[in-house]
C-alpha cells in the first residue's frame, strides 16, 4: 500500500487539504495529515484539523510521497521550517515524489528541490523565484515534482497524485467515482 505524509501547518488551505487526503483514500493510498508543530492545526478560514503525527516523528522510508498543501500563512511557515527543507531534500534525493499546490511551491524552490517548470497560485512565483513558470496547465509535473495553482485545481491535482502513485486505472476509477470532468 502507497503511503502518503500531507503537510499541514496553521494557515493552511483548507480545500486543498481535505480534498488531497480525501481523495488519496479513496484510491487505497495511506495518506496522513502531518503537523508542522502542532497537533490541533487551524486552517486559513478557521477549519481545525488533527494531525496523525508530527514531522519529528516520521522518516523519509516510511512514505512514497510528501504533499504540501498551500494557503497563508501556512505555506510561509513550511518554507521557513528547516526540518521540513531536510525532509524535502531526502524526498527528493532518493527520487521520490514531491507536490505542493497554490503558495507551497515556494517552500519546494527554498528546499532547493524544485525543478525546470512548475506552477502555482498566480504572483507566487516572485516568491518561488526561478524561471520555469507555466500559468497555463492547472497541474505540472517535471520529474518527481508535481505542483498545481490553487484551490480550484486541488482535485485535478489530487487525481494526479494517484496517477503517479497507483497507476492509471485506479485513477480512472477514483475520477468516474467523482464524476470528474476535465
């Protein structure tokens, strides 16, 4: 079973959280809410969510793929947390995968994991600073980096990751199960 860590830090995305896990699940995918430095984390709009676990207490060799949820200010706080830059970097260097959505792009370029062409919630890319931008696909994947713009693109996005984690006849099944229409 494919085992997936989904960053949660206090200011996070709420929609792109939620639909991230719900839809991992649905596809059989162990997928757990980690917390940045709480236990009890509210989202930007006040949604409280318990973490599974915290990220001192978990292993780059226990998940397949780490999520980073975006939204303000959660997405500053995990670009600024230097465990999570170390756990990034390990993700990354043992090729497995990475996605953030919406403002947690930048936390992937401040890792130093992010590659030639990404996107994210429009303006961020100040804020990612490197060149690769691409306003025009809701969800973009270079290598083992996926990233996607924003709320409205979470389940797109989410259907991706189980692309990749599972294969493409689960993620047909999970998207006729949603009514998911491109």
């Amino acid at each position: 079973m494919k085992k997936v860590a989904v960053m949660l830090a206090n200011g996070f995305e709420e929609i792109e959280a939620i639909t991230i896990i719900d839809i991992l699940k649905r596809a059989g995918v162990q997928a757990k809410f980690v917390g940045l430095d709480a236990d009890i984390l509210t989202g930007a709009h006040g949604v409280k969510v318990h973490a599974d676990t915290a990220l001192d207490k978990i292993s780059e060799s226990e998940f397949d793929m780490i999520v980073l949820p975006g939204g303000l200010p959660g997405a500053q706080y995990l670009a600024d947390s230097d465990r999570l830059k170390a756990v990034l970097k390990e993700f990354d260097l043992n090729g497995k995968f990475v996605a953030a959505i919406c403002a947690a792009p930048m936390a992937l370029a401040k890792a130093g994991v992010i590659k030639q062409s990404y996107t994210c919630y429009p303006g961020f890319e100040t804020k990612v600073g490197k060149d690769g931008y691409i306003s025009s696909q809701n969800v973009v994947k270079d290598g083992n980096i996926i990233t996607s713009r924003g709320p409205a693109t979470a389940m797109e996005f989410a259907l991706e990751l189980v692309r990749n984690l599972c294969g493409e006849q689960i993620y047909k099944d999970v998207k006729e199960g949603l009514l998911f229409v491109e």
